[in-house]
C-alpha cells in the first residue's frame, strides 16, 4: 500500500511539472508577440501640412507605477512645416512589463515649448502605426 501511495505521488509530480512547463512555454509565446520595434507614420488632422516643429514620439503605459515605466522609450522627430506625415521608429515595450493599455504618444511643440498638437494610439501586434495630431485648444 505504501509503494502505491509513493507512486501516486510521483505521478502528481511529475504531472505538475507538465503543466507548469506548459503553462510557461505559452506565457513565453504571449509576451513574445508583443512588437520588439515599433514604426509607423505621424499625420495632423484632415491631411494637412504638419506644423514646424519638434515630435515627441513615446511610449506609454498607464498601468506601470514608476515614471520610467510610463515612458519605456521615446524618440524625437523634426517637422520642416512641410510634409503631411511623418515616419519614425522606436523600440518596443517589454513584453513582460507591456500592459493592454500601453500606447504610443506624439506630442508636437515648436522651438520654445509651446505644446501645438497631441494624437495617440494603441500598440497593436506587427502592424505599423499612425497616429493623427489633433490641435490642442488653449
């Protein structure tokens, strides 16, 4: 009886093990199809001339407590006043800290600071990004 009772026990172990192993393996899949690079293009509303200024294209993630999580990375862009989009690229989130709520914001400002437009959208899975600037009302 006791030899059945050891092999029981060996079976729920090693079943254990089997399901972690799995578990982790799919985890490991789910955070591996969040975007290690992100790119995409900046627009203004109604396919106008973007403003000159300089963008400020970032990450953000409204669930990370630290400030460092809020903005993962950012990149900055020029605008001459004469184009209507933009491209640029940046590194992705990791994904062991990426939120569903993480997003990718562009703020535009001129030369001294002034915030001109603000557009953001949702980081989705391998599909490049756009984000429109809306005029921010004073």
């Amino acid at each position: 009886m006791k030899r059945l009772a050891l092999r029981r026990n060996v079976l729920m172990a090693a079943g254990t093990a089997a399901v972690m192993a799995v578990a982790a393996s799919v985890s490991t899949q789910q955070a591996s199809a969040q975007p290690a690079h992100l790119s995409g293009t900046v627009g203004f509303a109604g396919g106008v001339v973007i403003p000159n200024g300089e963008i400020e294209i970032y990450i953000e993630d409204p669930a990370a407590r630290d400030d460092a999580g809020q903005r993962a990375a950012e990149t900055r862009v020029e605008s001459d006043g004469k184009s209507k989009a933009i491209g640029f690229s940046l590194s992705g989130p990791k994904a062991s800290t990426a939120s569903p709520n993480t997003r990718i914001v562009a703020r535009l400002e001129r030369a001294d600071g002034w915030l001109l437009a603000r557009g953001s959208a949702t980081v989705g899975a391998d599909a490049p990004v756009h984000i429109t600037l809306h005029t921010v009302m004073y």
